[in-house]
C-alpha cells in the first residue's frame, strides 16, 4: 500500500544516443517516510544511484527532479520541486529548489521523482509522461535563451507539457548554469551545466494520473486555514515588496554585501531599494503555482520591457558589484534570465573579479567597480564562455582563484565554490557558521542562520554557543520544509511549525508522524548531505569561510568594528559538529549510518 | 600603597563592564531612588540598560542586602553587598570584584542618573583605554564625579581594604591608586558627546521628588526613526524626528506595533524589540520586518 501523496516509485530515465528509456525505481516506504521528498528524497537518490567520486558532468551523473508529498494538494505554496545533482560548481551535492506547474505536472507522471543519466548524442529535449518517455533531437534550439527555448517546444508539443529548460550557459557547461522554468529558476550550484552535459535543452512533463492523499477532508480544510494564514502579517513584507525589501534594511544594520564583501553598506542602495522603485517603477505582483503569498515584483525597465527583482539578484548585479543604477542591475539581471545563469555565482564571480583587476591580477582595465556596462560585458564573457575571461568567470570564484593564483583565494567569496549569497558573514555571525558548515556551501536557504542574528536572539557580532544552536535550529527547519516541500516564505506563519508540519503530512500520508519524529527527519536529512560529501571528498577543511571574513575586520556604519576570526568560528563550527554527533572531523558517527538506509 | 596591575589588555581585548550601584537610603528623596518611574520603566532600568549599550561586558547591579529591586534588563546580573550602609565605595568593590574575571574595568555610576549619555560613558572608557592608569576621574559641572566613572577591576581588593579600615571616601581610594582626571573640555572634545550633551547632563543626579519632577517632566530626546521594506507606508519613508525617551515610545510615535513581525535595530547595530530600551539623544532607530529571508 502506497502511503498518500506518493507513487512510491522514482523514474530513472537512461539518454543515450538518439533514445531515451524509463525504468521504475521502487521506492520503499520507509525511504519515504524518512526523507519525505524534495531534497531529502533527491539526497537518498544521489546516495543511491550516483557513482562514487562520478564527474559532475560525465554522462553516469545523475540529475533527479524530485517532488514530495504535498505537490498536488491544495496546501499553499507547495507546487515546487528540488532539483538535485553532484554540483560541477561545488563537487559536492547540490539542490535547488523551484515553484511551477512543472511540479505538479511532473509528479503526475506518475512518478515522486524523475531521475535523468546518459547523455543525448545531439542536443535534444526530453519528454516524460505517464504513458513512456522520448528523447526528441533539438538542435535548433541551440544557443537559445531558456524562455525562448520554453516557448518554442511549447508550440512544437502541444499544450498540456510543462517545461523546464537550460539556455546557453547550461550547454556550454558554465558552472553555476540554471535549469529555468516559467521565468523560475532552480539556481543554486549548476544544475543547468548537469542537464547540458546530457545534451538535453529541455525536459517537459505531462500530467497523467492522480495521487490520492490520505484524509482529503483534513487536506482541504488545513489548506483553507493556511490560506488565510498566508494572507497575515507573517508574509507581509513579501506581499507588498518583495525579498528586495531586505536591501535599503540591511545597508541600515550594514550586512549589505558591497563591492566584493570590503564593505557592508553602499551608497547606492537607495536607488536599489524596493520602497523605491515601488513608487517609480513598480508594473505587477506575481505568484508562483498553487501559492497565495505571491512574492514576485515586476519592475518597469528603461527604454521597456519589465523585469522580475529579487533581492539576492540585486545585491549580487548591485552593490556586489559597486552598480547602483538599476537599469544596469534589471539588464544584468534579465541577461542572467536569458542566459540561465545563477545571478549570485554570477555577481560574486564578477566582483572577485573587479578585484582582482584592481589588485593587478587580472588585466582587463574595463572591469571595474559601479560600471554597470562591464558586468553586462562579463555576463554575455561567461555565457560565450568565450577564451579568457569568460573561460576563467565561467568556473566561479574559486576555480578561477586557483588560475589566477596569488592571494586571490583570500577574497574569492565562496564556501565549497559556491558563492556568498547577500548576508554579510562579520556582521551575521549565526549566519557565518551556517553558511560554512552547509552541505551545498555558502547559502541562505538550506541555513536561515539570520534569522538568529536579525532576531536580537543572539549577539550578531560576537559569535558563540548560541549561535550554534540557532544555526543547527534553522537546518534543521530548512530540511523539512525543502522535502516536504512548502515555501520558506511561509515559515513565519506557524506558531509550533514541527507540530503541524507533522499534521500537514499526516493528513496526506496517513502516516502518524509527530514532531520529534520530523525533528529526527531534519537530522537524518542534514546527515544525509554530509555523508555523501565525504564520500566525494570533503572534509572539515571544506568547512570554512573565506580568509578575508576571518582576518579582516569590517566597520559598520554605527562605527563599530565586526570581528569574525578564525578561532571564534572555528569554536562555533566545534560546537556544531558536537551538537550534530559527528566527531571532530565532521565525520558521521559509523554508528548513525544505518539510520540513512542507504541500502535500502 | 599603589595597585600593582596593569591594564595593558584593556586597550584592545579586555572587557569593560557596567556596575550601577543601587543602594543607597534615598532619604532626601523619601522613596527608594531605583524604584522612580522613568517612562515605563523605572531609573534603575534604564541606567542598567543604558550602560547594556555601551559595555560589551557584563552588567551589574549592586544592591543593599536584602533590596527590594524593580524588574532589570533581561541581561543584568545582581549582586548584594554584604554589609549596608557604608557607602558607594563599599558598592564599588563588590560590583568590581564581581566581574573581575569577566572585565579589566568598569564604568560605575548611581541609579539616579536619567540623562547619561552613552557618548560619555564611551568617552571615560577610551580614556581608560588611552592611559596608563587605575582610575579615570571626570571633572564635570564643577565637581569630581566618582559615580560617573572608570575603575580597574584590579581595585576590588584595595578599595575592600580600604573600607574594612573605614575609610569610606573616594579621595581615600584616590590617594592609594593613579588616577587620571578627565574635564569638561577634555569631555567635550568628543564630537558626539559636545553635540548631544553640551552641558554634560551626563553626570545629573536627583536628589530631591522637586529634582526628580523636574527632571521627569522634561520632554524625551529627539531621536530618529526610519521604517523599512513593508513598514514604509506611502508618505512615511525617510527618517522622522520624534521625542521618545524608549524604544516602545519611538515605534509608538510612527504608529509601528513592536510585535514579533518587527525589530528594530538601534544605531544600525543592536538589534532588538525590547520596548523598554532606553533612548537618547541622537539616535536612530530602524524599523525592518523581522523576517529577513530573501
């Protein structure tokens, strides 16, 4: 017996040549209960079905779409999927979560994941659909914008398809590509260089069956209460700006990331800031699928057109990058759309970058600070992957640190090669030990550690005991809501979120799950990702922050000194892997791995 | 006799605590000082919690035996003298010896002091730092003012000494120890303090209920308040001047609930909803959304 919201099957499709097949992979109950889906489920899966030490980008790689119990309920906010692969960016395990249609679609093939291998012999899109899959020959659509690429095997198959789809970047293996879907992008980690790798432009989806739940008349009515709940004061700031709403408030407590993490407040962010542009430019609010909350603010670009801003694109095409001028922020931002790269790597990148060109480490003199023309110079650089400096961005900051060599390491801004996303370490710094202990590296949403220090919870400049504990709290609460999956945007709305998060999948599953049971399911999942990162090669050196958050202090506007040193993260991040029961390496305890099930 | 410490490591690691001594009869007054209302709260609070801004050490408050104290800052210890009625100095080597281990020095004041203003306490503290000394004695409005502050922890035992000897004044201590004065020019050379504190009300106490009313009747300090993001409403962005004498006052006068959909941050540094936090002047508060995902 299946337990509500699940098939309990995954489907492996193998590419290779000109045809594609799928094979059911059974999914045992207690798998599923014990990593509920999303990016839990995808982390089983990699465990399961990814070669040891296995080439992100090599044809044997696997890269699973996986969805979750709620996709396909009324529950708000929980039509989104987790795409998860080795990262060619990191190495390690990477996952990254999106919102469309394309997830309750593609859990309607009958199927609570879709796991890709094998490579096309010439670029292709891939169709999945409950009756079979098929591998169609594309090559037209190379080189082709990923909305375009969208739209165009939209007309080609017909209505009734859901698609995501890689633009140039992805195929030329730029290694933080986005997978895009309905101007969504799964962007953290290169995803879209991992589907490119496999010569597939495209996957579309087709619905083709139901899934029961297990208590519908639960379902329904939990689903009208959250509703309403996502209306409140909770989701507020969403609602009426946005994420971009945290711009102008942080340059004001001065975790605003700002020319390449040497400052941590920027002139400029008032012409960034969502309170202004909402009066000026401000067109539409959009949401995702199945949500309520509707986050998404559209903004009229000079000259026409419109442009969706989020605050992490901002920060990292702005102030990252010393541009204050939004034009150049919203081009830069739409190029990265078109492009179908992640914006974050791809700010970070380029601000190490204007760096190391003011250092004298890189010789190309039009690559500077606040110039807005240059980033969008860069930008088509790195899609092109054009010899040179797009050869050199396309492998983020910390391949290319190992190029160009002196110090340039030191201020690449990344954790495990992934970029710094726009929360300043020094000022944050429950946030700096989340984000160096992360399985998928520096990030802000599989770690809210900020919310601790944003909180006045705990000292945020003076790192400590508590600062653990607040960090080890929100993986924990990220891990859940990213398998089960509901939107984060939402946390603020549950008053005892394990209590009825543990409702929430009782009513669907019919399992009788409470909330030290899902507490377990937290660690298990943390567990998980960091068990598969030592088995690719990761250590306790990966989990650190890059030396000029540790040696260089950083005055905030209050004219206080910010201090993270090495010895204060280095007790914090002891503390973690004590709290966690890992032993002073960061190694799993032998003992915890049967918990995994790992063999089953 | 001459204390032996140093404080070389005060100047750039060491700690320096916050001791409020909160004894003391209050007989000119009639009622118990620490208990006097100051705008919601009470004096004690908000010395407690002023000194909590300045310090990044601990917070201590030094009561008689057996005081009967009003609600403090959540982070504010308290210790008991042992023996009442001999005197502020007796005050200050417990407070001292009670954060010895924690803090190389310790801005000490009385209970009474409404309108110390952080930018002083700062000021006694650099020039704690600045010198080679066991003692930074201000000069200000005329008079010394050893309730206003810096004491190197080091003393706790020599002013303990000193006590159990009967000698209960000041100048006894001052005579056994270096000590460095600081006055009114010298004060007032720092830009902050001679712009929100030029007549160095700092070092005021209240004695008398016609000095407390007074004092109470006075209006709060102008401080500035900006909201942020979603708490911007349409005519309402950029910073507002307005009289509060707390951080629940200043979000009351923009007509923004400290409820757990907002923080706001003092200064662009502490961050905080504590409605009772004691406010100055020239300060800015920043009201965000408490939820800072993105």
């Amino acid at each position: 017996m299946v337990p509500g919201g699940y098939f309990g099957q995954a489907l492996v499709v193998d590419v290779a040549g000109e045809s594609a097949t799928g094979t059911p992979l059974q999914l045992d109950e207690r798998v599923l209960r014990a990593y509920l889906g999303g990016v839990g489920l995808g982390t089983w899966l990699l465990h399961r079905l990814a070669p040891p030490l296995v080439d992100p980008l090599a044809p044997e790689a696997p890269l699973a779409f996986v969805f979750s119990p709620l996709v396909g309920t009324p529950l708000t906010t929980s039509a989104k999927f987790a795409v998860v692969a080795k990262s060619p960016l990191t190495g390690l395990l990477t996952d990254a979560l999106a919102s469309s249609q394309f997830a309750i679609s593609g859990k309607l093939t009958g199927n609570d994941a879709i796991v890709i291998r094998g490579r096309a012999d010439v670029l292709s899109v891939l169709l999945i659909a409950s009756d079979g899959v098929r591998l169609v020959p594309a090559p037209e659509l190379a080189g082709m914008g990923a909305a375009e690429a969208e739209e165009t095997v939209r007309q080609a198959h017909g209505r009734g398809w859901r698609t995501a789809a890689i633009g140039p970047a992805g195929e030329r293996g730029v290694r933080y590509a986005t997978i895009s879907h309905d101007g969504r992008h799964a962007g953290r980690g290169g995803l879209g260089a991992v589907l490119g790798a496999k010569n597939i432009k495209a996957v579309m989806v087709k619905a083709g069956t139901r899934v029961a739940v297990a208590d519908a008349a639960s379902v329904l009515a939990a689903a009208k209460d959250l509703r309403a709940r996502s209306f409140g004061p909770a989701t507020k700031k969403y609602r009426e700006l946005g994420t971009l709403a945290n711009l102008l408030a942080f340059n004001a407590v001065s975790t605003l990331p700002t020319r390449n993490f040497t400052s941590a407040t920027f002139e400029g962010a008032p012409r960034l800031a969502a309170e202004e542009l909402q009066e000026m430019r401000h067109v539409a609010r959009n949401s995702c699928a199945s949500c309520s909350i509707g986050c998404e603010h559209i903004y009229r670009r000079a000259g026409g057109g419109s442009q969706r801003m989020e605050y992490e694109n901002v920060f990292a095409l702005g102030p990252l990058c010393g541009v204050s001028d939004p034009d150049d922020v919203f081009a830069a931002s739409a190029r990265c759309d078109e492009l179908g790269i992640d914006t974050i790597s791809a700010g970070g990148t380029i601000a190490w970058a204007m760096e190391c060109v003011e250092r004298g480490l890189i010789d190309e003199p039009w690559l500077r600070f606040g110039d807005g023309t240059a980033v969008l110079r860069a930008l088509d650089a790195i899609g092109e992957r054009a010899p040179g400096l797009g050869e050199l961005l396309a492998q983020g900051s910390r391949h290319a640190a190992g190029v160009v060599g002196g110090n340039s390491i030191d201020f690449a801004p990344q954790v495990k090669g992934l970029e710094l996303p726009g929360y300043e370490p020094r000022t944050l710094q429950a946030m700096a030990l989340g984000m160096a202990v992360n399985a998928r590296g520096a990030d802000h949403n599989r770690s809210g550690a900020y919310e601790a220090d944003m909180s006045g919870a705990v000292d945020r400049l003076d790192g400590g005991e508590a600062h653990v504990e607040a960090a080890i709290g929100t993986e924990d609460r990220a891990a859940v809501m990213d398998s089960m999956i509901l939107c984060k945007f939402l946390r603020g709305v549950f008053d005892d979120p394990f209590t009825e998060w543990a409702a929430l999948l009782s009513s669907v599953t019919g399992w009788d799950i409470d909330a030290a049971e899902l507490h377990s399911t937290a660690q298990r999942i943390v567990m998980a990702k960091r068990v598969f990162n030592q088995r690719e090669g990761a250590t306790a050196a990966d989990d650190r922050l890059p030396a000029r958050m540790l040696e260089t202090p950083l005055e905030m506007a209050s004219g206080r000194v910010a201090s993270l040193t090495e010895s204060r993260l280095q007790a914090m991040i002891d503390g973690y892997y004590a709290a966690r029961g890992l032993d002073e390496s960061g190694c799993a305890d032998p003992a915890d791995l049967d918990d995994l099930l790992l063999g089953q | 006799m001459r204390i032996g410490a140093r404080f070389v490591d005060v100047h750039q690691n060491a700690k320096a605590a916050g001791l409020v001594l909160a004894g003391g009869r209050s007989t000119r007054m009639g009622a118990p000082k620490a208990s006097l209302e100051w705008h919601g709260s009470t004096l004690l609070h908000r010395a407690a919690a002023l000194l909590g801004r300045v310090v990044d050490g601990p917070v201590v408050v030094v009561a008689a035996p057996g005081q009967s104290l009003p609600e403090l800052p959540s982070a504010a210890e308290v210790v008991e003298d042992p023996v009442e009625g001999l005197g502020p100095m007796r005050g200050i080597a417990t407070g001292l010896a009670a954060v010895a281990d924690r803090a190389s020095a310790a801005f000490v004041c009385s209970t009474d002091m409404p309108f110390l203003h952080p930018a002083f306490v700062s000021r006694v503290l650099r020039e704690f730092a600045a010198a080679d000394t066991d003692v930074v004695l201000p000069t200000a409005r005329g008079f010394r003012q050893p309730l206003a502050a810096v004491y190197g922890t080091s003393l706790a035992g020599l002013i303990a000494d000193l006590a159990s000897e009967g000698e209960l004044r000041p100048g006894m201590l001052f005579e056994h120890c270096r000590v460095t004065g600081i006055d009114d020019q010298q004060l007032l050379a720092d830009s902050v303090l001679a712009r929100f504190d030029p007549d160095l009300e700092s070092v005021m106490n209240l004695n008398s209920p016609d000095e407390y009313e007074a004092a109470r009747a006075r209006p709060p300090a102008e401080v500035a308040v900006q909201c942020f993001g979603a708490l911007a409403t349409a005519g309402h962005r950029g910073p507002r001047t307005v009289r509060a004498a707390t951080l629940g006052a200043a979000a009351e006068a923009v007509d923004v609930p400290l409820d757990q959909y907002v923080m706001a941050a003092l200064n662009g540094d502490l961050m905080t909803r504590d409605p009772h936090l004691p406010l100055v002047a020239g300060d800015t508060v920043a009201l965000l959304s408490a939820d800072a995902g993105g």
